[in-house]
C-alpha cells in the first residue's frame, strides 16, 4: 500500500466538504462509505465504485481519491464527461479489470498488444 499521510487525507476530506458544503448529504454519505471501507465490509473495487458515482462529474474528487488506493488499483477517467472508468490490475495480473456504473462488473481487458481468450483484437 502506498504510503498515506494523515496531511493529504485531512486535505482531500477539506476538498470533499468544501465542494459538497451546500449538499451535505454526499459529504456524509462518502464518510459513511470509507467507515464502511474500514470495517471490510466492502472492498476495494467496491469502495472504487461507490466513490466514482457519488463524485461522478468532478474529476478532481474523483481522480484524487488515487491517493487512497493501494498498489494495483487506479481510477481513470475518458476524457470529456464519460463515466468514471476504474481499472484493477493484481499482482502478476495479465489483464486489467474495469469497474464502472452502479452494479458494474468485472470485465477483463487484455493489455495492448496480447490477446486473451474471447477478447478480440487489441484496440
């Protein structure tokens, strides 16, 4: 896990309440989903999804919120106002998985250049 300092949480939960400050609810409601995070009850591509659609359209809450991801976990956004885009790629992983949408699932990529079973041609 990347190294995580107590200034940079401190300034992006700042960033959060300053940017929601006249809808509180999403404030609250993205504290409610790290509480949740914390005590394991979602996981990592869960809170990736969570957060992406409650800051969906601000891409600097939701690009910033990298900096809480451990190794091997990226959010990505298509440039202009698509949907955020998350990718996953494990340890060892030869393909990358992409999160995105409310009850999204896992959907393979192959990396450029390799192909893997049923995936096509690399675009």
């Amino acid at each position: 896990m990347r190294e995580l300092r107590v200034e940079d949480a401190l300034l992006y939960l700042d960033q959060v309440k300053v940017e929601f400050g006249d809808r509180p609810h999403i404030y609250n409601e993205f504290l409610d989903i790290m509480k949740t995070f914390k005590t394991q009850q979602i996981d990592t591509p869960g809170v990736i999804r969570r957060v992406s659609n409650l800051f969906q359209g601000n891409r600097r809450l939701v690009l910033g919120f990298n900096t809480f991801l451990p190794e091997g976990y990226q959010i990505e956004l298509p440039e202009g106002n698509g949907p955020p885009v998350a990718t996953y790629r494990g340890p060892g992983d030869k393909v990358a998985h992409i999160i995105t949408g409310p009850g999204a699932t896992y959907v393979p990529l192959g990396i450029p250049g390799e192909s893997t079973p049923g995936s096509g041609p690399p675009r």
